[in-house]
C-alpha cells in the first residue's frame, strides 16, 4: 500500500499542475498578476519537491573521509 503522505504529495501536485495548465491553455480566466505570480511559485515548488532539493542530493553523495591534519 502507498505511504499516505506520498499520495497527499501527488494529489497536491496534480491539483496545482492542473491549474497551472488550465490557465496556460486558456480554459480558466487569466489570474491578476499577484495571483499568477503565486500560481508560477506553486508550481516551481512542487516540481523542487519531486525532483529533489539540494540537501536530499547531498545526502545522496559518497562520503568523502575527513581531511587529516
């Protein structure tokens, strides 16, 4: 069974895509600018989310072994 946050991750993803593309394709009416901005910074976010963030990739780095002194 899926984890249960996963599919509140994909269900968030999916509704803010969706508007995303509805207001791209023209099926919803263009958003004021603030809105449209908050819309580009949804989307930024969850794409960050999926793809990964700077910390998880470091964490996924070999270790490198302490410098000697």
């Amino acid at each position: 069974m899926l984890d249960r946050r996963f599919l509140g991750s994909a269900f968030v993803t999916v509704v803010v895509l969706g508007l995303y593309g509805a207001v791209v394709l023209g099926l919803a009416p263009k958003p004021d600018a603030d809105l449209a901005e908050t819309l580009k910074a949804l989307v930024t976010l969850a794409a960050g989310y999926w793809i990964g963030s700077s910390s998880g990739s470091a964490s996924k780095d070999p270790k490198q072994p302490e410098p000697t002194k």
